[in-house]
C-alpha cells in the first residue's frame, strides 16, 4: 500500500481491529505514517463472503475518506533513548533485577533473564572480531534498524554469548539482510517463523557449535547454539523492531523462535559438507539461515533400505496444514522492491545412521531429493484445501485443467532441489524435518 501511494495511487488498507497498532507502526516504518485505514471488526480470513462483504459495507465511509484524502510523508519522531543506563540496588543482584525488569518492560527482552551489556562485556565481546565497532553490518527490516557492529555485540552479550560467536552472529545477520530473504514478510507475518541457523566449517568449531547428541538443546553440550540462537532473535527485536504486538503479530508463537541453531555433523555424514551444496569451498566457515514454520521428527528404527526410508520422510512433507506445502500451486513469495523471488524450500536433518544407509546403497542428495519429490504427493483437491482457486488461477493459468482431475497427485514441491539436506545428530535413527518459508541464505563468515 505505500509503495502504491508513493506512485500516486490512493489506497485504503482494510485492517482487523486486532491490527491496528500493527499497521500504523508499519506505515511509519515505512515512510508513510498517515496511510489510510478501514478497520473491521475482525480479519477477513475464514469468513464467509458475505460476512466479509457486511464488514466491508459498513466500513464504506472509512474507504472514501481514505481514498479521497491525501496521504502526506512526514517524519515520525520518536522518543530519545538515554546513552547509557544506570541501574542502582541494595546489592548488585537487586540492581541486576531491576536492569531485568526495565528491559522486559521495555521490550528488549526474550523473556529469560539477560546478561548485563555493561561497557566492560561489549568491549569483551568486540574482540572476537577485526571489525570497527561502528561498521555497519546491515540495515535490518521491519524497522529498518541499523545493525552496526557493536550494537550486535550488545545482543550478544545480552544473549550470553562469548567473542567468537560475534563473527558467526554477523554472518547471521548478513543472511536476514539479504534481499533474498525478504525478512519483512517472515518477521511481521501471524505465523510462528523462526530462524533455523546451521554452521559449517572450522569457525563453527572453535565456537563450540553442537552438531551432534541434542544439537538443538537444551544442555550444557549446547550451550554455544542455544546462546548464538537467542542472540539471532534479540538482534531481531532490538535492531529490526521484530517487537510482539508492535510487527510481530504471531498468532500463538513457538518455543522455535527462541533459539534454533546447531552444526552440520561433517564428521559423521557420508557426503560433502552442506556449505559445499551452496557454492562453497569445503575448508570455508559459513552460516546458513532458513525460516522455518515448525518441525516435524523423522522417526524410524526399521527402514534398511533408502526406498523405505523416502517413505517414511515423505509423510512429514504431505502436510497441506504447513503453509509452504504446495504453496507453489499459487505463485512464490516475492518482495515487490527487489523483485527477488523465493520458492518454498524443507530442510531435512538426517542423524548419522539414516545417512549411512543411503550412502551404503550409492545414494547422494541428489537421489534422496529427487526421490521424496517424487513420493511426497497429495491429491490435488487435499492440496487446494486451504487455498484460494482465484490465487492459483492468477499464478498458473495453464495449470487451470487440473480442476477437473481432484485426484491427480501433486508434489509439494516446486522441484526436487526445493528439499535442503543436511546430517545432524548422534546414534539412533531419528532425524528432523523443517517446515520452511522460502530459500534459505548461505554467507561465509569474517572475522
């Protein structure tokens, strides 16, 4: 809407009562603050069209008036934050206390206590990078944060993270940033998006990022992935504005977007490195970032053969409940700004024992990913449960003859390297399947 009114067309944008903070805080966002709204009682999704068309009605007033007004930009002030701030107690736990509740109160806070970003611990934190503390790293969206190098060693300390996190926490950074990734859409959507963050390569190591037993948490063999995670969604919150009820308008939420990073297991999988899959060389450190909707657990015991085992991932791919599944039936996520375009990648963790058995029978990615997409399919009317005709007519014209085959099996997938593999974990045959949002983003990391 206010790229549209920048070209001198008027809109109105039609928001849930729910929504309205939302929405102005994004407008000014934006460069728009004044953008016209028609508020309605409750969200046009799940309605009926003539619910909707009653809601709309009744809302005709606010759409002539949006339309016929001007929209001008203008500045949007905001509050002054002190430069530094002082907190004072009977001991110094009472003063750690009060630090707690003020940034909670604030919204700086993930909810877990916080390490204490004194001058003393950032600049302990900016040694574990050659970088000036005032370089800019990334302009961080929805709020257009300028993510400096110092301000991320605040996350940092705060996540409780030590100085050689600070380079992979950088590259993290850099992956959200990049146009690719288009963050606005994932960090102010009402789904649970989550960052899953995979290291590779010998920096990762030296961090001491866990890629084997419970590589996602919790635990002391974790710690390093629990604390870069957790500094990954702060560094969201508190440089891009990813607030809770500000942008972030998540429907219920999920523990994922705490924390979710680990190691890729290059010690144990069978194949070349994940990074290489993604351009690089097989010595480089690199970050991957993936939004991710949920996961899903590859369970099995039994499976000998990679046939069997294709089988059973490829009954965690046919969810028609996870958004991206099937969603290339009805176009690709695309930022309107960069023209970048996202097709709808999974990304699967495959333990040591299930790649083993792949390997033993000749079996790279390649055939593994070729292979799910060509079982993991749903008859074409279960895939249009829950989406719109009109959407697919408008992304796929020429698919429009499959309405008259409702049976038809469909892949979830766009194509078979829409499936991201990587081999994670210890002993026991049990793997991990993401549900994702998009293409994940690979960059290698500087110190």
């Amino acid at each position: 809407m206010v790229e549209l009114e920048r070209r001198g067309i008027p809109t109105v944008l039609f928001t849930a009562q729910t929504f309205v903070h939302d929405a102005h805080r994004s407008a000014a966002s934006f460069g728009l603050p004044g953008l016209p709204l028609a508020v309605v009682p409750l969200p046009f999704t799940n309605q009926k069209p003539e619910d909707v068309h009653r809601m709309a009605e009744a809302a005709f007033d606010q759409v002539v008036a949006g339309l016929t007004k001007a929209v001008e930009a203008r500045a949007v002030e905001r509050p002054a934050l002190e430069e530094r701030l002082a907190y004072e107690g009977d001991d110094l736990l009472d003063a750690w206390g009060r630090l707690q509740a003020d940034f909670l109160k604030r919204g700086w806070g993930d909810g877990f206590p916080l390490v204490a970003p004194t001058e003393r611990a950032v600049a302990a934190m900016l040694r574990g990078t050659k970088r000036a503390p005032g370089d800019q790293v990334a302009v961080l969206e929805p709020g257009f944060g300028i993510a400096t190098v110092e301000k991320l060693a605040i996350n940092a300390v705060l996540a409780g993270c030590g100085p050689e996190h600070l380079p992979l926490l950088i590259a993290a950074v850099r992956c959200l940033a990049e146009p690719k990734m288009y963050i606005r859409n994932k960090a102010m959507s009402t789904g649970p998006h989550a960052p899953l963050v995979l290291v590779n390569g010998p920096k990762g190591r030296v961090a001491n990022i866990n890629s084997g037993m419970c590589a996602l948490g919790p635990g002391a063999p974790s710690a390093s992935n629990t604390v870069l995670g957790r500094a990954v969604r702060l560094t969201m919150m508190n440089v891009g504005h990813t607030y809770v009820g500000v942008s972030d308008m998540d429907t219920i939420g999920s523990p994922v977007k705490y924390a979710c990073c680990c190691a890729e297991n290059e010690a144990e999988s069978p194949w070349e490195p994940y990074h290489v899959t993604r351009g690089f060389p097989k010595g480089a450190s690199t970050v991957t970032v993936h939004f991710v909707y949920g996961i899903c657990e590859l369970h099995d015991f039994r499976s000998t053969t990679p046939e069997d085992l294709v089988r059973v991932f490829a009954t965690a791919a046919t969810n028609v409940a996870q958004v991206g599944t099937g969603l290339w039936l009805i176009g690709r996520r695309a930022d309107p700004r960069s023209r970048t375009e996202e097709r709808e990648h999974n990304t699967l963790f495959i333990c040591p024992e299930h790649a083993q058995i792949f390997h033993k029978a000749g079996w790279g990615r390649r055939q593994i990913q070729e292979a799910l997409y060509r079982e993991a399919r749903l008859p074409f009317k279960t895939m249009m449960l829950n989406k719109e005709p009109q959407a697919m007519a408008a992304a796929h014209p020429e698919l429009g003859w499959m309405h008259d085959h409702p049976d038809l099996p469909i892949p979830v997938v766009e194509d078979p390297g829409c499936f991201d593999i990587a081999v994670v974990g210890a002993a026991a045959g049990r793997g991990t399947y993401f549900y994702g949002a998009g293409e994940p983003v690979t960059l290698p990391v500087e110190d």
